[in-house]
C-alpha cells in the first residue's frame, strides 16, 4: 500500500495539495492520502476527486514517526518535523518506510510525501 501523507498551511487549496501530490508521486499512484485529523477535509476533497479513500492521523500517532525532514515551525507547531512524512508513515502501519520525502507545492502552501507498507 502507498500512503500520500500531505501537510499544509491556512490558504491551501485542493489544487495546492494535487500539485505537491504530481511532485511527489514518482509516476505511482497512492492508494490512500493521509493528513493529521484536525485538517482531513481538505484532504478527503481531493481523495474525492481521485477517488481515494482520505485518512486522519492523530497527532499522539504523528508525534511518534521520525522524519527525515524537519521544519523548525512545524515542529513547534506539531510536535513532528514533517506533517507530510509523518502522516505518511503513521498511516501506511508499522514497518513503513519513506518512498518520497516531503515534497513542496509551487505555490508554497502544501507538502506531499509517499510511504509504502510492508505489503508494497
């Protein structure tokens, strides 16, 4: 399974998130896109519009996934280096491993990175 974990700021649109998803995907599609709960609808938009299924992430599930990435503001914010990876991984189940680390829209306000299960 491969897991789009997207991270983004107020102001984020759904095309912010699908531009950071076309940046980020390799040519591989995600079977599932994952964000942190607080902020799935935006997420679950764009699921909508692929035709993939949307999942929230508790912070307490983000927090315990270690980055590659870290931004010093999210960081403070979240309590995790990459919202994006983090969300990724916690969704993608234990043993998940980084395919794309977190990857930045054009126009700066969405992240995307890719994790895949151990059953990729």
């Amino acid at each position: 399974m491969i897991v789009a974990g997207f991270g983004f700021r107020s102001g984020a649109t759904v095309e912010s998130l699908n531009d950071a998803y076309d940046r980020a995907r390799l040519g591989r599609e995600a079977d599932v896109l994952a964000t942190v709960d607080d902020k799935l609808t935006l997420v679950a938009a764009l699921g909508q519009s692929m035709r993939r299924p949307a999942v929230g992430v508790a912070a307490r599930f983000l927090e315990a996934q270690e980055t590659e990435t870290v931004s010093e503001a999210v960081l403070q914010a979240r309590g995790v280096g990459s919202v994006a990876e983090a969300a990724a991984l916690a969704a993608a189940g234990p043993g998940a491993r980084l395919m794309c680390l977190r990857v930045v829209s054009e126009d700066g306000r969405a992240t995307c990175a890719l994790a895949f299960g151990e059953d990729e």
